[in-house]
C-alpha cells in the first residue's frame, strides 16, 4: 500500500470513527458530572478499612491488589525481554572495545559538574525513599520511588561514563534484586493462602491513621514494588547502554 | 455548542489518539513509530481522568482538612491510570530494543524498506 491511499483510507475510517466517538461522548454524562458509585465507596471507606490516608495506592496496593501483581509481572516479563532481544548472539560480528568508542564516551564534563553530581544524586536517593515510604499517606508509593531511586543512578552515568555504572549495578545483583522484588509480592499475596484466608489478605498491623507504619500490607508492598521497578529500569538501561557499546554490527 | 464543550476532555482524548493514529501510518522510521504510539496511548490518560472528574471534587488524598465523605474525584480511574502509565513504560522499552534488532538484521529502521527487503 503506497503512502497515499493509506492516507485516504485513514482520512475515511478517521471520519467514521470520529463520528461514532462524537456520538458516543455526547450522550455520556457532561465532565464533572461523574456518576460512578465505588468511587465513592473507596473513597469512605479506605480511611477506616486500611488507615491509608492516599486513596489511589490503597486501590492500587489492595483493593485491587491482585491486578497490581499481574501488572508487576508485565513489567517483570517486558524488562526480560529487552533483555533477552539484545542478548549476545554467537557467532555475530559485535564491536570491538577499542572502537566502541571509550574514547567517546569518556566525558569532557568539567569538575564542578561532576562534583554537582554526588550531592544531586544524593538528595534523589533521599528523595525517592521518601516518596517510596511515604506511598500510603501522600502521593507516591512503589512505582514512582523506583523511577525515581533507578534515575539517581543514572547521575553516575552522567558525570562519569558508561564504564562506571556498569561496574556499580553489578547485573548479576540488579538481575536477583529484581526478582527478589517480583517474588516478595506474590508470596506476600500468596500467604494468606495457608492459613485458609483470601489471596492478599492484609496480615500486618493497621497502626494510627496518618503514621508512616500504617496501613498494613499497603507499605509492604508499595516497598517491594519499588524494589522492583528500580531494578528493572536499572536493567533495561544496562542492556541498551551494553548495546550501544559492544552491540552487534548490521549486515549491510 | 454547549453540550461540546461540556463534552471537551473527551474530544481532546479523541484528538490525541487521531494524531497518533495519524503518525503510526505516515511513519518513515521505527523509532517515531514507537513514539507515536505513546501518544496515541496517552490519549487513554485524558479519557481516564476526565471520566473520573468531579466538579468541586478534592484530590483523594485525606488530610486534617479533608475527611472520609466529602466530595473527592474518582480515585478508581487514578489507580487505573497509574497502572496505565508503567505499562506504557515497559512497552516501549520492549519495542525499541525490537527496533534495534531490527537495524541489526535488516540496516535499516524504516518500514516501508524492511518490507521490501523481505521479498
């Protein structure tokens, strides 16, 4: 199909389905008229079931914690499979070391830029647990702690070079802590099974409304969550940072 | 004309998945194709939070000043959007390491030649 009539075909069936989607939206409720009940089931009811004072990682971490555990399995298996795409091949022509280019990746950063790092990175590190522990009281929780605890990383990536943050995310150690993360949820979900109770069921104290041991299972998990979404985007920027230095070269 | 505009968020939800519908097919390079389809996924956040929107409604965060029973948005489309986002996130990651595969074994990130050089 050449460039043009994939156009009018889109031109046609973009006007239909705009005209479909007019009608649909109009007849829904106008904006801000929201009618929906278990919002406002949750939104009663979390305070006093969970002593979560953030409804949204109350949802996400336990009324709907089952979907949360498929999510982090998503994440789980996309992070493997970067992984195993840009894995090494044998036999495949791959860059050699001395043109990789760690001449051009060595940086030409000035020492008051690299010396503006440590602090930077420190203070996302300080910045990212607090986010992380604070998941059941304001907003945060697991997933944002972990972008944010993986990019402080990358500040060693940015004032050094790639040889430097290889050499400190071991991959090995980023790989176990990973799944550590993964497989701390599903058992956490798991173990109520034992005892004859629903799947993730809350098994931890609730502790005082407003306190940052509160909440039960909602912080435990928020935290095992972060564990893993650091690793993994750990991961995934290790093996696109290995890519570009020792990838393989294309056939032409 | 009211009513449109009392129907807005959705036509901007609408407007963000044409454009990166519109992308996706005139695409000449596997990475904007990626690209694009994170803008056409981002429509579906503009979706989720204007259906959950409730006029004068809080942040469902409660606080000494906000308690259980008044009036906040819907946190049950929050939720679903956050879980939207990462899996936003992980996709791409995926795609553009399948794009990188693709330059290796093929030389080249453009559609239209990769499909040519399978005949």
């Amino acid at each position: 199909m050449t460039e043009r009539s994939r156009k009018r075909l889109f031109a046609v069936s973009g006007t239909v389905l705009f005209g479909l989607f007019s009608y649909a939206a109009l007849n829904l409720p106008a904006w801000g008229d929201y009618r929906g009940p278990y919002g406002n089931f949750i939104s009663n009811l979390a305070v006093y079931e969970r002593h979560a004072t953030d409804t949204v990682n109350a949802i996400n971490y336990d009324y709907r914690g089952f979907d949360t555990l498929g999510e982090e399995f998503i994440l789980f298996t996309a992070v493997v499979g970067v992984m195993m795409l840009l894995r090494r091949e044998r036999g495949t022509r791959t860059k050699p070391l001395s043109q990789s280019g760690k001449l051009q990746d060595q940086p030409t950063l000035g020492v008051a830029v690299r010396a503006t790092n440590i602090p930077a990175m420190i203070l996302t590190i300080i910045f990212g647990f607090y986010i992380g522990l604070h998941g059941q009281l304001t907003p945060g929780g697991g997933f944002q702690a972990g972008v944010i605890l993986a990019s402080a990383l990358f500040f060693i990536y940015l004032a050094e070079n790639t040889d430097a943050f290889q050499r400190l995310t071991s991959h090995t150690a980023v790989e176990v802590i990973e799944s550590v993360g993964a497989g701390a949820y599903a058992l956490i979900g798991l173990a109520p099974l034992c005892f004859g109770l629903p799947l993730l069921t809350n098994a931890l104290p609730l502790g005082k409304t407003g306190d940052i041991f509160s909440s039960g299972n909602i912080a435990l998990i928020s935290a095992t969550v972060g564990v893993e979404v650091t690793a993994a985007f750990l991961l995934v920027m290790y093996t696109y940072l290995q890519e570009i230095i020792t990838g393989e070269i294309p056939d032409d | 004309m009211h009513q449109l505009f009392q129907h807005l968020p959705y036509f901007v939800a609408a407007w963000l998945f044409c454009c990166g519908l519109y992308g996706l097919i005139t695409s000449r390079d596997l990475v904007h194709s990626v690209m694009c389809l994170a803008v056409l996924q981002s429509s579906t956040y503009v979706l989720l939070l204007a259906i959950g929107f409730r006029k004068g409604g809080a942040a469902p965060i409660f606080a000494d000043w906000l308690s259980p029973g008044q009036l906040t948005v819907d946190p049950v489309v929050q939720a679903l959007m956050l879980t939207d986002v990462v899996v936003e996130a992980v996709v791409v990651a995926l795609l553009l390491a399948m794009v990188v595969k693709a330059h290796e074994k093929a030389g080249c990130t453009s559609p239209d030649d990769l499909r040519t050089m399978r005949q």
